[in-house]
C-alpha cells in the first residue's frame, strides 16, 4: 500500500492526459442514442424514435453549448479545459466528429429506414412518385388549407434580408421574372402549425396486397410543387431546403435583475429571432450562389454548414410512433401501483371519473416505515401525486412546500396545490424559471399559482433550485409531524413515463428538520452552513462527496476493502474525478454507471485501473442519481438531484440524501448490481474514449437490466 501512496504522489492527476473533453464526450452519448437507431433488434418505431431523439438531442446541442463554445473564441477567451483544449479546438473536434455521425444517420434513414417503413406499410413518398389524381389532392389540401398561411418574402435592395425563425426549415426560391429577366431571390418559411407530413386518404391509395398503414409525403414538398401560387406572374426556377439554429440560452440566468421574472419573458420573447446562427442545414443540391447569400446574411462560415443529403429535421419521425402497430413498438409498460400502497386503492371499484377509490392513508403508510419508489416501474399518479393530492384534502395538514424545476400542462400535483391553498393550507412552491426551455411554461404555471394565493418564489440569484423536494406539515393530535418526498425526478408526470427515477418517503424528523431549514434558505435569508443529514449543493455537498470518496481509500489503506458504485447523468467535476483516480490507485474498487458525459478516464495503468464505467441505453432515460459506498461492510447509500458536475456542486441547489432503511438500501443495492450485469443495453467505455456495446456470450443470456426490473415490477401486480 506505500507503493500506491508514492505513485499518487509523483503522478500529476490534473494531467490533462487524464480527462476526456466535456462536448466530445456528449456527442459519444449521442452516438449511443443513435446507435439503437441501427441496432437490428431494435423494432421499426423505436428506430424511428431514436433517430428523432439524436436529432432533437443535437439541437439542443448547438443552441446551447456550440454557441457558448462560439460567443468565447468571438470573445478571444482561450481558457483550457481540463483535457487541455481550447473553444477553438472544441469547435473543430465537434466538426470532425459530427458530420460523419450526422451522415450516417442520414443515410440510415434514407437507405434503410424508410425500406423498411415501406416493407411494414409506411409509406412516406416523395411528391414525384405521386400519381397524378394524389398531386391533385395534394394541390387542393395547398390551396385550402397550406397556401393561406404562408409568407413569401422577396429579397431585394427594397426588402433587407428578414430575421429567420430558431430551428424553422425554410426555402429559398429563385424566381425570374419574365419582363426583367433578371433572378431574385426568395425565402419561404415551412409553418410549424402544421402537420410535417400529409396523409393521402385511403381512397387514393392505390391497392395492395399487404394493409397499407399509413402513406403521405413531407409537407415541404407539397409547398414547393406548387410555388407557382405563391409567385403568380414570376417563374419559378428552382428552390431549395435549409434549417437554421440559433444560439437559445437565456442572458438572465446568469445576470442579476430586478424583476428576473420580468427580464426572463422579455428574453423568451426574443429568444427565437434574436440569438446568433450557429448551424445552417442545407441540401448538397444548393448552387453556390445561394449559400454565398445564406452565409453572409447569417454571419457564418463553411464550418457551420452541415449538408443534409435527404429529409431534413429527422426530429419530426416522432409522429409516426404515434401509430398503433404493436408489432413494430417495444411493449406496452403500465407503471404498477407501489406494492405498499394497494391499500390506499380499491381496485375493484372506479369512480365515474375512472379514478381509483382511496381507502387508507398515505401518511399512515409512511408512519410505518421509509417507502421508496422507483418510476417508471411504479407509478408516479400513485405515489407522488397521490401523497400531494392527499396532502391538499387533508384537514389535519398545515402547510405544503415543494420545489418545481420541470413542469408539464397537466400536472394534476398544481391543481392539487391550488386546492389545498383555497382551503387555507399554506403553500410555497419554488419555481425554477431558468429551467432551460421550459422557463415559458414554469412562468405559466408560477403566475397561476399565485393568484391561487400560492406563495411563489423564484430561487434563488446565481442559483438554479435543481433539487426534488416536497415537504407536508401535518397535525397530529398534539404534536407535528414532517412528511418528506426527496427525489431524484422532475415532478412531471410525462416525463416520469419514461425517465427512470426514485424516490424517498419518510417522515424521520431529521429530514423534515433539514427540508424544513432548507425551504427557509430558499424562500427567505435563512442561510444554513451545515445539515443533520442531507447534502446540500453548494453548501456542503461537494465536501461530502470527496470524504466519502477518501473514507474508502483509508479502509484500504488500513487493510480492508474499498468499493464506491454511482449511478449518475453526467462526471465532469474535476476534483471528484480527482479524488476517484486516487480512490483506484489506493485499491478501491469503482464502477461508474453513467448514462451521458463522462469525463474521467477509465482504465488506466497506474492511475484508474480499478475504475470501470459502463453507459445504459434503453427505451427508458436512465435519470436517477444513486450512489453506494460499502464502508467496509456497513454500507452508505444516497440518492438525490445532482449528478458529479461542477454546474450542479457549484450553480445550483441540489439535495441529496442518505438511505437508512435496510431493506430499502439492499434494493437500491440489487438495482445497481442488475444495471452493471446488463449485457444487452450497457456501454463499456474504453481507455481511449470509445464505447463498446456489451453481447451476451455464447450460451449466455440477454440480461437487459430495464427488462429486468420490468419484470421484477410484473411480479406484483
């Protein structure tokens, strides 16, 4: 063991060699993402789903962090990175790596894809493989229903170029006219309020001797076969496709204002138009003189120039999973009712309403003991919005506290809010507004719920309330009792639909004593250096962490045995990463299961030769946070908000806490150790930064840990 301690000290562990780069490492987790998009075992739809989501992922990419990589080389910022790189190496890495990745993906949709939509009774034509009574339709749905909401505009010294939509598909037209003779140049914005694809009714379907599903054609083509409309008296020469994207994040998450809510909708109003382009998606078939004019006016250059050979903005395929085709789709999962909750239901019996009848107490279920919930597994309906939903109707509860980071239109948890405040509860709920793109629906909802007389406060400056808590004052007889949820999720029921989260119910009163200091630092002055048990970003969690990390290193040191497991979004924090490769070269055995980013090197001779990392790729978002030190045998395990980033250890409010409950911390325990024998949707991530997809062996079975726990969950219905 001295050996170890002499190596850690003649190794440089902030050696950029050691770290992989942030934006490169995310656009290997894409690549993932697009890979189930290949994958032959992966059912059409699901193809089609994931090669949406790699094309919605890249977007939010480039709004976010292409564009801050771009605003600092125009800023002349030359900061490195840990891994050594500058915002202009990053810039050209991205490049080399994308367009590849951006072809494939391309070409997999147009060669493969779109066969296979065919040979299963999807058929998304284009307009010139259209028979001549399927134009005339198509012409009648332009004139009736497309032409009315369209806007040519002509571009000329009297008409200045015009301000493009953030992410609108457009065409550019070259018209002539025929008195001149000389070109101009047009533009036509593709509306969003439409449908992207046109349906062909069945009666001009031609017949077949397989069932037809569904058969249409991109509503951009029906646009640009009948410009004539659009430019009567000009000829229409040719035309031509392209999608922009524009810098998206929002100055006042980072700037101090007096009114942030105010400064937040004035930038969301501009954010579409205003924001600097930071990609142009073109065809190959675009003549040189048009992209000259397309790159001048936007201020870019060939870099930022991404050549689309086909259907551009694969992000739109996510409407045809809405097709009922079993065949084609994963099966259906329906989230079950937490075991230890049946009771709160009557199933045999629905209400009028279809809801199910209540017949026990939630709080007199937790009394008992700690609960725990995993979603998507379990059901979010039950559990969390039933424990605020009760919360709201009961008489003996006093006050409801929460926080909001991600909301969707139809949480039933705000109606719930609102009543319990119409009956005199008090209710504080912290809404995050700089929840990225979704600050104008977070704004939405904070608005209502104060004119519900719901006290809103909007977190806190230089801080992004990221944590999941929910805290309910109860009576009880003479005495109080504080009922907690901390979680890992968004109180979103869409999202909990398909992200896979936990989360804690306990009335202990040492977390409802922390919750409760915690919401009187985020609504209030009540700053708190120190918690009884949760860890608290940026209070103390950051030096929790790395104690825990170092706790392992001295059970090595001393002889015994050393083992971290964290499950995690995202490791990108330079200390904590740190402290790991001095965890490996003590002896501590770790393994790190992160779905996205990844930042530390695994597998290195001398520095993390002890570290494996593994990535998990499913039909379900791996989202939670859960991490298990084994303390030599008396195991710690925690599961919160925040992943090992600095954004989330320094820029945000985050909670995470211990689980104390046996049984419940040797199910979080199973759960990793079924997650880290997945060998249909794990990741192994390479020395060198690639990641080999796992394949059962020989005679071995297909262990899919989502699968997995699907079943698991089965079982008790």
């Amino acid at each position: 063991m001295v050996k170890s301690e002499e190596r850690s000290k003649t190794i440089n562990l902030d050696d950029s060699q050691y770290y992989f780069n942030r934006e490169l490492s995310w656009l290997e987790f894409n690549r993932r993402v697009l890979h189930e998009a290949l994958d032959l075992r992966t059912p059409l739809l699901e193809k089609l789903k994931f090669t949406a989501i790699f094309s919605s992922n890249l977007d939010e990419y480039f709004m976010v962090r292409v564009a801050f990589l771009k605003e600092q080389v125009q800023a002349r910022l030359n900061k490195l990175t840990p891994d050594g790189l500058t915002p202009q190496q990053q810039l050209k890495a991205i490049a080399q790596i994308l367009h590849p990745m951006v072809n494939q993906q391309q070409q997999n949709f147009e060669q493969v894809l779109r066969q296979e939509m065919s040979w299963n009774g999807i058929h998304l034509f284009n307009y010139t493989d259209l028979s001549l009574q399927q134009r005339d339709y198509l012409q009648s749905i332009f004139i009736e229903r497309i032409f009315p909401v369209l806007t040519p505009i002509v571009i000329d010294p009297s008409h200045p170029f015009p301000r493009m939509a953030n992410l609108s598909l457009n065409l550019a037209v070259i018209v002539r006219d025929p008195v001149t003779e000389k070109a101009k140049f047009a533009k036509v914005k593709v509306p969003t309020i439409l449908p992207r694809f046109i349906e062909i009714p069945e009666d001009l379907q031609p017949e077949s001797q397989s069932e037809i599903h569904w058969m249409g054609v991109p509503i951009e083509q029906v646009i640009a076969h009948n410009l004539e409309a659009l430019f009567p008296e000009m000829t229409v020469q040719e035309y031509h496709l392209f999608r922009l994207t524009r810098k998206a994040d929002l100055a006042a998450a980072k700037e101090a204002a007096d009114d942030l809510l105010l400064a937040i909708q004035q930038e969301l109003r501009g954010r579409t138009y205003r924001g600097s382009v930071v990609r142009l998606e073109i065809q190959p078939s675009m003549p040189e003189e048009v992209r000259e004019i397309l790159l001048s006016e936007m201020a870019i250059d060939d870099n930022d120039i991404y050549e689309i050979d086909g259907l551009l903005n694969l992000k739109d395929l996510m409407s045809f999973t809405d097709l009922t085709l079993p065949e084609l789709q994963d099966s259906p999962w329906t989230p079950i009712i937490p075991p230890r909750l049946h009771n709160c239901y009557q199933a045999s019996q629905k209400t009028k309403a279809n809801k199910l009848e209540k017949r026990a107490n939630i709080f007199t279920i937790i009394q008992q003991n700690d609960l725990l919930v995993h979603h998507p597994y379990e059901s979010f309906s039950a559990s969390v919005e039933e424990f605020i939903a009760q919360a709201a109707s009961d008489p003996q509860v006093l006050a409801i506290k929460m926080t909001v980071y991600r909301s969707c239109d139809d949480a039933e948890i705000f109606q719930s809010l609102i009543t319990a405040a119409e009956s005199g509860k008090q209710v504080a709920v912290v809404v995050e507004l700089k929840a990225r793109f979704d600050e104008e629906n977070n704004i939405n909802w904070a608005q209502k719920l104060e004119k519900s007389g719901i006290h809103v406060v909007y977190g806190l400056l230089g801080l992004k309330t990221h944590a999941k808590i929910a805290l309910v004052v109860r009576r009880e007889g003479a005495n109080i009792r504080r009922y907690v949820h901390i979680g890992t999720g968004n109180y979103n029921p869409q999202t909990a639909k398909l992200y896979t989260d936990l989360g804690l119910f306990s009335c202990r009163e040492d977390l409802g004593a922390d919750l409760t200091e915690l919401f009187n630092y985020l609504t209030g002055y009540a700053y708190q250096p120190c918690y009884r048990q949760l860890l608290v970003s940026p209070v103390n969690m950051r030096d929790r962490i790395i104690a825990l990390i170092r706790r392992e290193i001295e059970h090595c040191h001393n002889g015994k045995t050393g083992r971290i497991i964290a499950k995690m979004n995202s490791l990108v924090d330079p200390q904590i990463i740190t402290s790991l490769y001095a965890a490996s070269q003590a002896g501590v055995k770790i393994d790190l299961i992160i779905r996205g980013i990844c930042c530390l090197r695994p597998g290195l001779a001398g520095i993390s030769e002890n570290i494996r990392v593994i990535s998990i790729i499913g039909r379900f978002l791996e989202h939670s946070r859960l991490f298990h030190f084994h303390n030599h045998g008396q195991d710690e395990v925690y599961i919160g908000s925040a992943d090992w980033t600095p954004s989330n250890l320094n820029r945000r409010v985050e909670v995470v806490t211990p689980v104390v409950d046996p049984k419940i911390s040797q199910t979080l325990q199973d759960i990793l150790e079924i997650m880290l024998a997945d060998n249909r949707q794990a990741w192994d991530l390479q020395a060198d930064g690639t990641y080999i997809q796992r394949r059962p062996r020989k005679h071995e079975p297909e262990r899919s840990s989502q699968q997995i726990l699907m079943e698991i969950w089965q079982s008790f219905r």
